[in-house]
C-alpha cells in the first residue's frame, strides 16, 4: 500500500490554490473563469468540469465582450427594478451578471463587455452595451 507523505500533499494543495487565485497586476478589474485541461471545456467558478468531472483546472483572463442570452426584470428587495442577465461570454463560458441600462432596453442577442469585475453591493459581474442594435420591428 503507497502512502503520501504530509510535504507532498501540502505541495499540491498549495498548487491547486494558486491555480484558482487571479493573476496578474490588474487581476482585480479582469474576469477570470476556469478551463478543464482534459477536455477543454470553459467555466464560470466551478470546482469539477460539468463535462468530463475533472478537478485539473486552469485558471485563465476572459476578454469581457459577451452577448446577452437571457434577461430578465426583478423588482424584489430593491426600491427599483433591476435587471438579472445571462451572458454568453466569446470564450464559451455563461455568466449571469447584470447589464447597466434600462431594465426593458435589454434583449436577447445584444453586444455586452465587462465594465467592472464585481458589483460592490451584490458581487456579480457589471456589464455595459457594446453598441444599439438595429431593431426595425420595434
């Protein structure tokens, strides 16, 4: 029977840490999110790869531009409507954020990028519109 010694499990705990800590000078204002080095799969703060199951993560800095899949208007426990979005980012990871703008002038399929990392009252990640889009119908 093969037992660990305390150093070597101590080592790769401490490797493991690292991997899931931002990096870099301006860590705090970039958007960091995980990719499972077995399959290749992208992800938004997750432990295991919903895909393959596996643990081995790297960490890797998104470049913020997305595009809304869902929004959707909440008025509980806030004195104004707010809006709760899911964004798509480019690098094929979701993300649920919110969009500053009106609540009702946010669609499906609009251009978002990041504005800030984190919202500093609910955590969540801070998106504005890339550019008005063409709604002929509307």
């Amino acid at each position: 029977m093969y037992h660990h010694s305390g150093s070597v499990a101590q080592q790769a705990a401490g490797t493991t840490t690292r991997l899931l800590e931002p990096q870099g000078a301006n860590s705090s204002e970039a958007m960091t999110f995980q990719r499972c080095t077995w399959c290749g799969t992208a992800m938004y703060h997750r432990l295991l790869c919903p895909v393959c199951q596996g643990s081995d993560l790297r960490t890797e800095h998104s470049a913020g531009v997305g595009t809304v899949r869902h929004s959707t208007t909440l008025h509980r426990n806030t004195p104004a409507a707010r809006n709760m979005s899911l964004i798509e980012m480019a690098e094929g990871f979701v993300v649920r954020g919110r969009v500053m703008g009106p609540p009702i002038g946010i669609h499906s399929g609009d251009r978002v990028r990041l504005s800030t990392a984190k919202d500093p009252v609910r955590g969540e990640p801070v998106f504005q519109l890339v550019d008005e889009p063409y709604r002929a119908w509307t």
